[in-house]
C-alpha cells in the first residue's frame, strides 16, 4: 500500500485530507508544521508528500527543497498562494504538481494517483498509458474512463479494478486476487467488498456489461477477440 505524508497545519483540513486518502486505499501519516514533517521524512520512506505551502516553523518552499536535496520522493503542493511567482518557485523546486486552495477532493485523488503512476513508469513500470477496449479507454495517467468518448465517472479503486480486469483478459481473477493486488495488505474485513466495487462499476457503464461473473470464484474480462 503506498504511503503518503499530509503536512497541514490546518486541522480540520489535514483530517480531512486524511479520511479522503484513507478511503481512497492510501496509507497516511500526518503533520502539522514544516519541523515535524522534516522528522517524519527522515524517520521512515514516503511514496508521495502531500505538502501545504503556508506552515508554521518552516514554510513549505524551505520543507521541499531540504527534501529535495536528499529524495527524488513524489510531492504535490497545496496552497492559497495562486499567482505565478509562487507556482514557478514550487516547479522550480521540482514538485510532481501544485493544486491552489480551494480544491476538489475527488481531483486531488486522481492527480495523486496520476504522480504515483509517472514515478512508478520512471522506475520500470510496463503498464501502458491507455487500455482500449470495445468501446472503452482508459487513460492510465489521468484515471478517467471513456466509453465512446463520453467520461464515466469512476472512483479510483473502481478504475483500479477495472483496470486489473483489462490488463489480465480472459483470466478469471478472484476477489483474493483482486484485493491482494489493489489494497495490497492483509485486508481485514468482508472480501464482498469487491462485489460491490463491480456492482458500482457495471452501474456505471450503463449497458455496456464487460464483466462477466464466474459464480463461485470472482470476475473476468473475455480477450477482446473472444466476441
């Protein structure tokens, strides 16, 4: 499960930000001035920092480019400040991405998965960029789906299922399967859980059913010329 740090030093905005994540599948460790978040980079890895600008002690600019010294470690900036100077300096320091206050949760989501995945392709990752399939697209940077071009409004672990489902065609894969691959950790609770992802997701696609349910095991895409 990748792991993020959220440094924000308003309250109701970091908890917020916490239970967005967490829903989301993301490990989170909070916190609330530029010194802790030093101590908590230091003290264990991160897969993305999740990083506001205006902070108490040590401002965001100044926690960022300490970071940048010693880790290439994924960071998306948040901020109040939305004029040019402020944004050059956060690409400047080479953050992933810079998100102005306010923000839309489920945006911020995709975008975070979206620099997950190009820092993962930096690192070897084969998974192509869009999956077609029928009628169907989707763009593996942006996490959107398309059918006949038209968006379906997915949830990030609905898309990561699909995802999963068109990348092994023709495989049936169980709902063990699934969920050791997308929560990666031991998953504690009720595995129907997937069903109720693909139920959503079946909603979703309006008529267009791609998934076929194998009763008594779990879920399959058929190849593409099997139709």
């Amino acid at each position: 499960m990748k792991k993020i740090l959220v440094v924000e030093d308003d309250q109701a905005i970091q908890a917020l930000l916490q239970d967005f994540l967490i829903e989301a599948g993301y490990d989170v460790v909070t916190a609330s001035d530029g010194v802790e978040a030093l101590f908590e980079f230091e003290k264990q890895p991160f897969d993305l920092i999740l990083l506001d600008v205006m902070l108490p002690k040590i401002d965001g600019f100044a926690v960022c480019e300490v970071i940048r010294q010693k880790s290439d470690v994924a960071i998306v900036m948040l901020t109040a400040l939305d004029d040019e100077e402020h944004q050059i300096r956060g690409l400047d320091l080479q953050v992933d991405d810079y998100l102005t206050k306010p923000f839309s949760m489920p945006i911020l989501i995709r975008k975070i998965a979206a620099v997950l995945r190009r820092q993962e392709k930096r690192g070897g990752d084969n998974v192509p960029q869009m999956i077609s399939y029928r009628e169907l697209d989707l763009d593996m940077d942006g996490y959107k789906v398309y059918i006949k071009r038209n968006p379906v409004d997915l949830t990030p672990k609905e898309f990561e299922i699909l995802r999963e489902l068109l990348l092994h065609q023709g495989r049936i894969l169980t709902r063990e399967n699934l969920l050791s691959a997308l929560w990666k950790y031991d998953f504690f609770g009720d595995e129907r859980i997937i069903d109720t992802h693909i139920k959503n997701i079946r909603k979703k696609l309006g008529g267009a059913d791609y998934i076929e349910t194998i009763r008594g095991v779990g879920y399959r895409i058929d190849k593409e010329d099997e139709k």
